[in-house]
C-alpha cells in the first residue's frame, strides 16, 4: 500500500548555533508530484534536504519519508530515497560506469544486476562516451547528469534534488529540466530546492516559499502570482517628463494605485479587464502624444511574488556558485 | 536535446527494495576499493608510500650513511633499514587515511554515502583497510631497494615474518591516529600541515637513523621510550641487522623492544580508536 503523501513533515525546527536554521516547517508531498522549496540562500532549503533524507536529525518535529518514519526506520528511508546534494558529490577518481556500480552494490543490488543497471543510466543520461572517463575529467554538465542517474540507480521512489541546475549554463539547465519531466511522468515524487524562480515555477506542483527556516506562503505558481495580484498594465514613458501624467492615465483607466519605479521610469497598475484597459491606455497616450518606449500587460513573475512576501529579492546566486568551484576535489589541480 | 529519456519502469529488474539485503562486510569491501582506485590514480598522493621511503634509504644510505657510526661498528646500511622501515609505516599509517576522510568530508562524499543504504561502519572501515592494504606497498618497495644496497635479513624465515607482522601491526595501531586527525582537522591541506609538523618530527626524535646514545640530555630520553625506536630496535633484532643493544644502564624500553612495541600498539589503539570513532560520527553528524 503506498502512502498518499511520499514526504510529509510536522514541525521540524533545527537550530544551528543561534540561527534557527528551520523553525517550524510543515510539509506534505502527495505521491508522485514535485514540490519545489524555494528561497534564497541560509533559507533554510539545504537544511530541509538534510533532515528528511537522514542526513541530520531535527531538534524538534517528525517526518515520514517514502511511508516510514525518519527517527524510528532511517535505514528503510535510505533504500528508498536519491539525493542529489547541492555539489555533485560524484566521486571525481572513479569513472563514470565506477561511480554507478559503486552506488548500486551500497544499495545491494547483486553485482551483475548493479552492472547491468549502470550501463543502462550511462546510456540513458547520454554518458557511454564517456563511460571509462575519469568524472575530475567531466564537464560541470556531465557531472551533474551522472550525479542525477546515481541518484536513480535504486529506482527511488522519492527524489530530493539540492538546487540542481545550480552553477550550469541555460543549456545544461534546459536537458536537466527535461529529464526531470521524465522521471515525474514517470511517478517519482520529487523534492527539489531551488533559488531560480524560473525552476520552480516550470517542475513543481506545489511550490514551498521558506525565508528564515520559516514556511511564507505555498501554492501552485498561479495561486501565488494571485497573492501578488492579478494582471497589470506595464508602461515606460520614452521621457521622464512624461512620468505624472502616465500615472495619471494609467491610475484613471485602471481605477487603482499605480506603482511607480521613477528611475525606470516604470509603472505598473492592477487591472481587472486587460486588453480593453490596455486599448483605453492607448487611445489616451495617442490623444495626449506621450511617446512610449514599452507598454504591455505584464502576469506577475515568482520574483514578484518573493519582493511581496519577503521584502527583498533573492540574491545570493554568484556566491553559490563560486563555493561550486572552490569545493571542486583537490584531485581536479593535479 | 541530447539526454534520452529515463524510462520507467526500469528495464534492468533491480527488485524492490525490502528484497535488496547486505552485509557490513561487502560494504567495507565495496569502500575499500574505491579508496584502493583512488590511491592508484593519484600517484603524488601515494608518493609517502612509494618515493619517499625509496628517497630516505638512498639518502641516508649514500649522503648521510658515511658520517653515522654504528655501535659496535656494525654496516650502517643494515642499521638505517629497521629504521626507515618504522619511519614510513609510523607515517604513512596515519597520513593516507587521515587524508582519505578529511578529503571526503570536504568533498561531500561522507553525506553521499550516509544517504545510502550502507552499514554505519563501512567508511571507515573502508579507508582503513585500503589503508593498511596500502602499506604493503611501501614494505615491499623499501625491502627490494634494501636488498639492492646491500641490507640483508639474518635470521630466519618466523623472524622475518615475525618482523612484517609487527610492521602491520603497528600500521593498523597508527591508522587510528590517522582516523582520529582526519575527523578533526577540516581540510586535506591541514592534515598535510599536521602530519609534516607533529607526525613527521617525532619519527627522527628517535633511532631511526642515529643511536639515540648520539642524543643530546632531554632527546635522548624522549627517543629512548619514542615507540618509533623500540619498533625501529625490534626490525633490527628480528631481522639480525645491527642495533644500539642495550647496556645495563638502558631503559626498559631499550631492554625489551618487542614487547614494548606490542604494549605501544596495544596502548594506541585503545586510546585512539574510540575517540577516533567517536569524533569520526561527531564531525559527519548534522
């Protein structure tokens, strides 16, 4: 009998020093969906990852993972779970078929079978060139697509995936991506941490926001682009003389408040109705002879809705991924 | 796009997984291979087992061999081997697998396998006995280029093979210092500082290439009880080369260097090896 909820969480509160690093995190991951964690970096996500894949055990609260229970049953979690932590921990001195074997045979699989299973990832994940290759010789791509098939070697029923594209190029990102829609269609449930709004808002089902280890708001990307508001009407006059009187405009056709960003020369209103407010926005710029240099309807991004919840954007991106390289295996300098 | 699709179910049955059971013991195995892989592709970081102790015997041999005198006027090439000998196990001992844990905590290879499966004892079982599989590389390395310069075994085959057992033994005792530095110090880097600072002194405060007689006051008496001499002595005696003996005045130590190697091992491992494994857990912990 498998268990309506692959991850579901009560309460974990873990404290590091003087930080809660969780305070209180509920979590509920039905089977076979992707829940993205999303926050910016000391959110608490890596954390999260940690506790409910056996790694760190919570100060307070419980978590069943994949139906058993993290405190009581940790070993029944483990044959049960991939993890791809934030760094590709792939061991760079072993090849890539090595690596595979490795896994499967800690997971216990007979050795022929673990064999069998490695060559079929390799070729899967687009890696039998490579196969023999040392991975201190792949590429950050390549080692993060064998980090992901090392995860998949057990055929786990729940996945947890440390900001995965974190430090690849858009096109890496993109293959990771597609693979990723593979393997949910496929029933794996996925927990992935991500600070790359755009990702979650493509892979997840059920988005979690956490900002200091503490839960502010979930939901579906729609349900929480509607806590930010709904459409709005977008315009940049060309001048900043300009500026008063498209307020003025937008403010009238709208019937709301306008946010003004002056030295974009940038104003954004909530509309109910919007293509008409946007025909209206038009004729009334044209009569009045305001040049324009971008007008449109703009459906609010993730990053809209963290700047509401939170107060500030996320930040942190170049940090993490320069601590990718620096935590690079010595091995690599050679 | 260039990444097939992952199929699923996956065509290669792997089984559920209550029917997936192991042992500790492949578990070790399985990790100690993997570190056995890594020693045979990093070549500089096997050198304290290869090039160093080749390096010591020539040196000391050839260099520095004419200026020491044995006591009793014995072949100071037969002397320096019970020595290097004791030197590069006291010191490759420890530094590999201290290197080895260091490495994979830093590298997130400890949390990759604490997520699986695996027996708790496998990683560090693992790297110790890659580690001591390691060591008889050196063994074998500096008794081929002892031959070659002219250092010879003496007595019999048991003593010979009494003198490679103590060898081992006293690996197996050192790899729990080494277990004990890797799962304190953050960094490989800082073992390499440690090991060349603290390690690699106290294998010359000893007779390992000079009687300790030759010892100055305070240094003398440190070499004179210093595990590294009295293993260093008891290679000599097993192996029948020259060695300092021991005159009426000497230490216990002097007197009797194989059982006091035995009581040194003894004494290692059951300080080291729990706070060992105690700080092992506590620094992969959370």
């Amino acid at each position: 009998m498998a268990p309506a909820n692959a991850i579901e969480a009560h309460g974990l509160r873990k404290r590091y020093g003087d930080t809660d690093a969780l305070a209180g995190v509920d979590l509920a991951v039905p089977a076979g969906s992707v829940c993205g964690l999303l926050g910016p970096n000391g959110a608490g996500k890596t954390t999260a990852v940690r506790i409910l894949t056996t790694l760190a055990n919570p100060d307070q609260g419980s978590a069943c993972v994949a139906g058993f229970d993290l405190a009581a049953e940790p070993m029944e979690v483990r044959r049960r779970i991939g993890l791809a932590a934030q760094d590709a921990t792939v061991d760079a001195l072993l090849s890539g078929f090595e690596n595979l074997l490795m896994i499967g045979e800690l997971h216990h699989i007979p050795r022929r079978t673990a064999k069998a299973r490695a060559e079929e990832l390799l070729e899967q994940f687009n890696l039998e060139d490579a196969r023999d290759k040392l991975v201190r010789d792949y590429s950050g791509g390549m080692r993060r697509r064998l980090d992901l098939a090392a995860t998949l070697v057990a055929g786990p029923e729940v996945l947890f995936l440390d900001e995965p594209t974190t430090g690849l190029d858009p096109r890496a990102r993109n293959e990771l991506w597609e693979v990723l829609e593979t393997l949910v269609g496929a029933g794996t449930t996925i927990l992935l941490t991500t600070q790359y709004l755009e990702e979650a808002d493509r892979l997840a089902d059920e988005i979690v926001v956490i900002d200091h280890g503490r839960v502010i708001a979930r939901g579906d990307s729609s349900q929480l682009k509607r806590q930010v508001g709904g459409e709005q009407v977008l315009l940049v006059p060309a001048r900043a003389d300009d500026l008063p009187r498209a307020v003025a405009i937008l403010e009238r056709v709208c019937g709301a408040p306008a946010t003004v960003d002056a030295p974009a020369r940038r104003v954004t209103v909530p509309t109910d109705d919007g293509v008409s407010a946007l025909g209206a926005v038009v004729d009334e710029l044209r009569t009045q002879s305001i040049a324009v240099e971008d007008l449109g309807l703009h459906q609010p991004t993730l990053d809209d809705v963290f700047l509401t919840l939170t107060g500030s954007a996320p930040t942190g991106e170049e940090t993490g991924v320069e601590q990718d390289r620096e935590r690079e295996p010595e091995a690599a300098a050679r | 796009m260039s990444v097939a699709a992952p199929t699923a179910p996956a065509p290669t049955e792997i089984g559920p997984a209550e029917s997936r059971h192991g042992s500790a013991l492949r578990d070790i195995w399985v990790v100690t291979r993997r570190g056995l892989l890594h020693m045979r592709r990093q070549p500089e970081v096997l050198a304290d087992a290869t090039f160093q102790p080749v390096m010591f015997v020539l040196l000391f041999a050839y260099v520095f061999g004419g200026a020491i005198a044995v006591p009793g006027g014995g072949n100071y090439k037969e002397f320096l081997m019970g020595g290097i000998f004791a030197q590069t196990i006291v010191f490759g001992g420890s530094f590999g697998v201290a290197i080895g844990i260091a490495a994979d905590r830093k590298n997130g290879a400890m949390d990759r396998f604490r997520a699986l499966p695996m027996a708790r004892s496998a990683v560090l079982g693992g790297h110790a006995s890659a580690n001591l599989l390691k060591i008889l590389l050196p063994m074998l390395l500096m008794s081929i280029c002892g031959l070659i310069v002219g250092w010879r075994i003496r007595t019999g085959f048991l003593d010979a093979l009494a003198g490679y057992g103590l060898l081992i033994l006293f690996a197996f005792a050192m790899i729990w210092v080494g277990v004990l530095i890797g799962s304190m110090l953050s960094s490989p880097e800082a073992v390499q500082g440690v090991a060349f600072v603290a390690i690699f002194p106290l294998t010359f405060i000893a007779s390992t290439f000079v009687p300790s007689a030759t010892l100055p006051g305070v240094l003398r008496t440190f070499a004179e009880w210093n595990p590294v001499s009295s293993l260093a002595d008891s290679l000599r005696v097993l192996f029948g080369n020259p060695h300092a003996g021991a005159g009426p005045g000497a230490p216990w130590s002097l007197q009797h260097p194989i059982t006091y190697t035995l009581l040194c091992s003894a004494a290692i491992v059951a300080v080291c090896a729990p706070l060992a494994i105690r700080r092992f857990h506590r620094s992969i912990a959370d």
